[in-house]
C-alpha cells in the first residue's frame, strides 16, 4: 500500500504565534565538525554527498538564525554532542560501538563554528541517539521552567526524532523548523516531516521560529 503524505494534517504554527522566550528551549542535536563533513556522513556515496552538502548549505544558516533570535530574546539554548569516552566507546549504546566516533571535546566532535556555543548555554554530551537519555536534560529544563522545545540538528528521522519522542513524554510541547533539520535522505525528509507534524510537534520555519520568540510579526 503506498501512503500519500500529502494527505496526512500536520499543524503548523500560526504566523502570529508568540513563544515565551523564558519558557523555551532550542534544542540543537549533533552538529559537530565530523557529522557536517558531506564527504564522512556520506560514506563514499556521490549522490548522498552532494545531498548533504546542499542541506548543509540551508540547514546551518537556517538553524543559526533562529540561534540568533534565542541569544537576542535570552532563551535557554542547549548543544547536543554525541561522541566516546573510552577507545571502545564501552560506556556508549552498543549500537553505536564500532562507529567512527571520536572522543567527547576533540576537535572533530565539537560543534561547528557557525553554531559554536557560548557563556551560559548548555552543552549535553550523549552516549545513544537521543538527547534525554542518560543525560539529565530534562531534569535542567524542568529547573529553567521550559515548557516548549524547539529541535533542530540532525538526524531528523535518528537522533532528532529521538529526542522528539521523548521530550513529549517528558511532557513538553515541541515545535520542528523544517529547514532547520537535517535529513539523511529527501527520501526520510518527504516521510518524516509530515509524520511528525500530524502528533508529536508544531512544523514550522526557521524564520516563524526567529519571529515567534523575539516577540516580531510578519509584515503583511
């Protein structure tokens, strides 16, 4: 049976949406130097690499912006980084053992430039794919008094999601910037987008989120 996504009712945020900039977080998951490099996350495959390389284009520029909007407003930013303790990654889920992962702070497994974290953001280091787990994140966003996550990062339909699905059960609302994610393939992004929007998020994008929680309008 083929699924027509186009069929499914995704909610979608309303363009005079406001977020509390103090009851919201950006969550940003695995953008680190290694997993931006289009040649490493494609493994040799042609066609992957220059889909990554033309996501990555969009996403780091897109995601920077709504960065920018949470430094301006004072929302509570937290970095997501996924990488190894030990030379066997034996402290790290076992399907990740084996991985070309190198250690928590080298400088292929901190975050890019571009997104570099700053004085009074959070740095979560994780060992699975998503960011609640075995990390306390819930426990400080609870003390912050967040209630809505804005999740961006990669994978979209891996470590994102992931962490998705476990922010709602945590009990908080959480919103998708659409250009905001990468995805693994356009294959993933045609299905997870509209997947995720008809139950578990808010889709928006990078622009709506920037607006929604600086307190701007769209200009009609």
């Amino acid at each position: 049976m083929l699924i027509d996504t186009t069929q499914f009712k995704a909610n979608h945020l309303a363009e005079d949406a406001a977020l509390p900039a103090e009851k919201t977080a950006l969550i940003i998951v695995d953008m680190m130097r290694r997993f931006c490099d289009p040649a490493w996350l494609s493994g040799g495959n042609a066609e992957s690499e220059c889909w990554f390389t033309s996501e990555l284009q969009s996403v780091i520029p897109n995601l920077r912006a709504i960065l920018d909007a949470f430094r301006a407003s004072g929302g509570l930013v937290v970095h997501v980084v996924n990488a190894k303790w030990t030379k066997e990654a034996r402290e790290a889920v076992p399907y990740q053992r084996g991985r070309d992962y190198d250690y928590f702070d080298s400088h292929a497994m901190s975050v890019i430039d571009e997104l570099a974290p700053q004085r009074d953001e959070i740095i979560v280091r994780k060992l699975t794919s998503s960011a609640f787990t075995g990390t306390g994140l819930d426990y400080m966003l609870n003390n912050a008094g967040i209630r809505n996550v804005v999740l961006t990062g990669q994978y979209g339909g891996a470590c994102v999601f992931y962490s998705l699905i476990q922010s709602r059960e945590y009990g908080f609302t959480n919103y998708w910037p659409t250009d905001a994610i990468l995805h693994a393939s356009a294959v993933d992004q045609a299905m997870i987008t509209p997947l995720v929007g008809t139950r578990w998020a808010t889709l928006a994008t990078s622009a709506q989120i920037a607006r929604s929680i600086t307190g701007q309008r769209a200009l009609a």
